[in-house]
C-alpha cells in the first residue's frame, strides 16, 4: 500500500514472521461460536449480519480522541469526516483538552444523549471509558475503537493501525541497527494508560530479550503524556539522568517531535539516535538537518478512513463485530474482522530522507 525502505522492508518481514506465529493476535483466524457469541452480544441484540446490506444514508457518527489538540488525531478524525460524507452520513469531533484518563466519560455521555449512529474512540484509558460505552452499545449505538483500544466488551470493533506486535518488536530492530546493538536506551512514552502504548512498550521489552540485543540495556521509561512541553522536559530529564543514553524510542507522535525538538539544539545531536512513531510533516525538518535518521508509521489518514466505513458498516447491520466478518472500505478495499473485533489496518512506513518528500500529512 506504501513505500518502505530496505530496513522497513527487512524489520517489518521479521516481525510479519512473529505474527504469523502468533495467530491469537492475527485477524486470520475462522470464525468460532464463541467469538460469534460474543460480537452479537456486543453489538446489544441477537440480529445477525447482513452482508449485502446498504450502508444507511444520513448516519452521525463522533470521533472522541484522547485530546481534541493532538495534531495526529485531528488528521485521523478529519479523514474519517470526509469519508463519512462518502456514504451520506455526517460526522464531527469532540474531545477533551487533556489526555487525563477519566476526560473523556463527560463525552460519551453527551454523545448518548444526542443519540450518535456511532461513537468511534481513542481511549486515553482502557477501562475508565467502559461504563459510558457499555450505556451506548445498551441503547444500540455502535462502539468502535481506533488508534488506542478500550477493554475488549466495550466496543464492538477496535481498527489497528497496525499489528501491535509487528509495531514494537519493529522499533527495537530500527534502534538496534542504528547503534549497532549496543548501549543503554530509553522510551518516551504518551501516559502511563494508554493501551496502544503500553502493548507495544510490552513487545518491546520481549524484543529486547533475544540474544542479539544482550549488550543494550533498557534503563526507563518516560511518559510525556501526550503533552508536547512535558515530552521535551522528560527528553531533557533523560539525558541528564542518563548523558552516556544510546538511543530513545518514543512511539508517540507528540513525543517524538518534542524529543527531536530537544534534541536538535544540544549537544547530543547525532550523538543520540532517535526513532519512534511521528508523521512526516511534523518530522521532515528533523531528518533533513540530521537530528532523525528514520522513524516509522502508517498513514493516519488511512487509519479514520477505515474507522468511518467501519462505523457505518456496524450501523447499517453489513457486520456486527464478530471474527470472520466482512466488509468494504470505500477506496480502501475489502477487510475482515479478526480475532476480538480487531481491524489491522495495514503495515507501518519506515521513512528516511529518501522518502519523506513523498508525503503529506
């Protein structure tokens, strides 16, 4: 779908590989009884799916992202408007000025009460969301996760975008291969709750434990919470804690570009390799006056495009979450559902000074 560069190529083969492996967290699976079970029961009823079913006309749908400032959720949530327009339906974004764990429940209610066709969030937190969430699915409006996952029975879809594993098993390779597997390195994380977050943070981890990273240490683990100013001075905290640091990973947009942003004006640059998630435009000045090397991600735009089609497949009765499902994308083609109501979206960009150009957004 994308370019990506011979590294991308490479480190997104190895953690394909892991992932096929590891068929609990692949959307290749057949359907089951249970899983077929549990979608119906989300979904509020026991009706079915029905694949040739029209999308409805004039369907309201509601992006809620961890905050409303974040510049790479306001592209996701601004594609999955438009998309929205599509079909014929409508779609807007609302959210709190914060990435606080409970800021989001105010919300959801309101959504509840302006009866939304659909809800689609990012969740700052996976559980402190489920009661409101639970309360919409009652009244049959369509829960879908994207970018950040809630507990698994409190939406009916979660669209990845990406498979979790082949994300953080991947930025490890990245750094690794640039300071050649060796010496210490930290992670910027987003908050401390953040599901996507802390799945990759966990798969990191497990890549750091085969024999060809035993010369690299992890020594921390920061959380910028999403906030560019607390991202720069966790950077700054870092290096002060820890002047002889390697290598930082920050798989956060926020993060990355606030760490790059310290970076570039001090004397570690070139020095510390810096690698993560962040989109071209907020990164392209970085890599081009040598702060970046490479970072990662997929096209976020893509991501709220699927979100919307997804919604609106879950409204209009084409699917109702359950493994094995299918449904059409507009441009995007056709996708099923896997395992838990997971969506992949598709494979990361690694992009570099070679490719960057070739983006915008």
């Amino acid at each position: 779908m994308m370019l990506r560069n011979a590294a991308g190529r490479r480190a997104v083969a190895t953690a394909a590989t892991a992932v096929s492996l590891a068929l609990a967290l692949t959307a290749c699976s057949g359907t089951t009884k249970d899983s077929a079970e549990s979608g119906s029961a989300k979904a509020g009823s026991s009706a079915k799916a029905d694949p040739d079913a029209p999308l409805k006309k004039g369907l309201k749908l509601a992006f809620l992202p961890k905050q409303i400032n974040n510049p790479y959720e306001k592209i996701v949530d601004e594609a999955g408007i438009a998309a929205a327009k599509e079909y014929g339906g409508t779609g807007k974004e609302v959210g709190p000025s914060d990435a606080n764990a409970s800021s989001q429940v105010s919300y959801i209610n309101t959504l509840i009460q302006q009866r939304q066709d659909a809800i689609l969030i990012a969740a700052n937190d996976p559980n402190a969301v489920c009661g409101p969430l639970k309360q919409a699915m009652k009244k049959d409006i369509k829960v879908v996760a994207y970018d950040s996952d809630t507990a698994k029975d409190c939406r009916q879809l979660f669209i990845n975008q990406a498979g979790s594993e082949e994300i953080g098993r991947s930025l490890v390779q990245h750094l690794g291969e640039q300071i050649g597997h060796k010496g210490k390195i930290a992670i910027l994380s987003a908050t401390q709750n953040a599901t996507n977050q802390n799945t990759w943070i966990e798969f990191m981890k497990e890549e750091l434990k085969l024999p060809e990273y035993k010369d690299m240490e992890l020594v921390k683990v920061a959380y910028g919470d999403d906030a560019d100013q607390k991202s720069f001075q966790q950077t700054q905290g870092l290096m002060q804690a820890y002047p002889d640091l390697k290598g930082i990973i920050s798989p956060t947009t926020v993060g990355i570009a606030a760490a790059a942003r310290y970076l570039s004006d001090s004397s570690y640059k070139g020095k510390v390799v810096l690698n993560g998630l962040g989109t071209p435009n907020q990164m392209r000045k970085y890599v081009k006056d040598g702060t970046v090397e490479q970072f990662s991600l997929w096209n976020p735009q893509e991501l709220g495009y699927l979100g919307s089609y997804a919604a609106a497949a879950l409204a209009s009765g084409q699917i109702t979450g359950a493994e094995g499902e299918k449904f059409k994308a507009g441009k995007l083609g056709e996708y099923t559902i896997g395992k838990d109501g997971e969506v992949i979206l598709g494979e990361p960009t690694v992009f570099d000074s070679k490719n960057i150009d070739s983006f915008n957004f």
